[in-house]
C-alpha cells in the first residue's frame, strides 16, 4: 500500500506545486523518484519528528499541502505535543503518513509495532483518520486527503486485500465498503487485515454461514449506519484489527452502538488483548500468534453463533 501511496502522490504533486512531502530520514528507496522530479517540494528533516511536525504546521499555514511521512509510532507518538497543538489546533493542512501500521515491522520488535495509534490519534479534535484495507482505497484516500484542507492521518501497513473495488464504484470518505454479501454474520475490519476476514467468510461460506465483509477504511468520521444495520440485519458483529483492544476500530463500534441504543445478537472484539507484544516475527506470525488470522476469525464466529442466545 506503501507504493501505492507514493503513486498517486507523485502524480498529484506533478499536478500541484503546493504539495509538500516531508520525511523523517527514512523511505530513500521509495521517495527516490518524488524527490528527483521534485527537489523542491521535498525535504528531508532527519531524525526530528518533532520538527517534522512542527516544519509541516507551519507550511500549512501558509498554503501548502503538506506530507509528513515515517514509520507507525514515529509520525504519531514521538510528535504527539506537535500534532495535537500545532496542527489539529490550527486545523493546518498536515496529513500524517503512517507506513508500518499494525505488525508490518513485526521482527523489529515492540518499539516498530504500531498497535496504540489509532486509540490515540482519534481522541485528537479536528483530525480525520483513515486504515484503508487495498490499494484502491489507498490511492483514492491519497487523492481526497491531496485536495481537502485540514488535519488527516492515513494508516498504512504491509499487508492488503490486493484490490477489492467493484467496477465503476466510487469511493466515499466515512462510508465503509461491502466487500461481501452476507446475513449471518458481519464483520468488520480495518487496514490490511480484512484480508484475513476474506479467508475466514470463505472458510465459514464452505460450512453454510454466511458472512457479510465490511472495510472500515475510515475510523474518524466512522459510518454508524453501516454499523447500525449490521446489528439489526445480520446474527451478530465481530470487529478485527491489528491494534490494541483498547480505543481502535471494536471500541468505536461499541460507541456508536450503545449511543444508538442498538444491540447486536452478538457481539465480540478481535484485537491485541496481550497490551505489549513481547513475540518478534513476521506479521503473519504475529496474527496466528495473537489469534488474529482468519482460522481464529472463522472458529470465532463459529462458536458464537453456536451459543445460546
């Protein structure tokens, strides 16, 4: 999805010398062609997150579009004073670009592995923040967070569903996406990892359950009718991430279920219960070792439909 990004910003930025890249010392073998087309639109500010964040606020202030790119916990926690005064209070133009969401940098260990951000950087006022699942919903986020002002945080990580999209569809900001039909069960998933979500409703389809897929590409604004209806039409809810339990994608579910006075026949929360991750891997280990693939999902949604109501 990395790729992807870079992609379409190139092609945007050709387009618009208002466009801003920023990195934190990192990304030289995928930034290599942005920066040769555009040396002037580009800066590297080191290892300075903080000054990356605070350089990026203030080129936004002044007109530009700007580009702060890095890996999950540097763009995030290393600079949280910064997104949260600088930018989000003066809803500059910064879109936050987190590569390494979730287990990307699953063998790097806890400090590479990005699994507190999404809790953190939602409670932040004036700040959209978006996990897409597939490329095409990385390059269209790309290309509405390149043309509409303010503060954004786009969430990328290695994995993909690969291309989900149906012919001719469009892509909404805040409106999660079908990505399959079904009544027995819904799930939902945000990033990468609906693409485990894809195996397991296959996996449940061969055993007669029927599972209806949902992206969540946008965790703020989140889409509570789609949440909504999955709890009045279908046999119960389960939400998958590649987060902590604690404030990602199952906790705004839950929000806006009980604010709604809504209640699935069932209901349960796929994420990282453990709090720190002390195992290194790649990040389909971690998933299998965290119970976080698609044959935890599928047993999952199994057993619950197997309960008594």
């Amino acid at each position: 999805m990395r790729d992807h990004f870079i992609k379409t910003l190139t092609e945007i930025a050709a387009q618009d010398k208002n466009i801003i890249l920023i990195t934190g010392d990192l990304g030289f073998g995928v930034l290599n062609d942005f920066e040769k087309q555009f040396p002037t639109q580009y800066i590297n500010v080191g290892v300075a997150e903080q000054n990356m964040t605070g350089l990026a606020t203030g080129l936004g202030m002044s007109g530009k579009t700007v580009f702060t790119y890095s890996i999950g916990n540097f763009c995030t926690l290393r600079c949280l004073e910064q997104i949260r005064n600088d930018a989000c209070y003066h809803e500059a133009n910064v879109n936050i670009i987190s590569i390494g969401g979730g287990f990307s940098y699953g063998a790097l260990g806890y400090s590479h592995h990005a699994t507190e951000d999404i809790a953190i950087m939602r409670a932040l006022p004036n700040i959209e923040i978006f996990c897409p699942a597939d490329f095409w919903e990385t390059e269209e986020i790309t290309k509405y967070i390149a043309t509409h002002k303010g503060v954004h945080y786009l969430r990328l990580d290695k994995s993909s569903a690969g291309r989900t999209n149906k012919e001719g569809e469009v892509f909404q900001p805040g409106v999660a996406r079908v990505v399959r039909e079904g009544t027995d069960f819904t799930i939902f998933a945000t990033g990468g990892i609906l693409e485990e979500a894809v195996k397991a409703a296959t996996t449940l389809q061969s055993q007669g359950i029927e599972c209806r897929v949902v992206s969540i590409h946008t965790i703020k604004p989140i889409d509570e009718t789609a949440i909504i209806a999955a709890a009045n039409e279908t046999g119960g809810i389960l939400s998958l991430e590649e987060h902590t339990i604690h404030g990602g994608l199952g906790s705004a579910i839950s929000e806006v279920l009980m604010d709604n006075n809504t209640y699935p026949k069932k209901f349960h929360r796929m994420a990282l219960r453990n709090g720190f991750s002390t195992i290194v891997g790649s990040q389909y280990y971690l998933r299998e070792q965290y119970g976080l693939n698609a044959d935890s999902v599928s047993k999952k949604i199994k057993s619950l439909l197997q309960e008594n109501p």
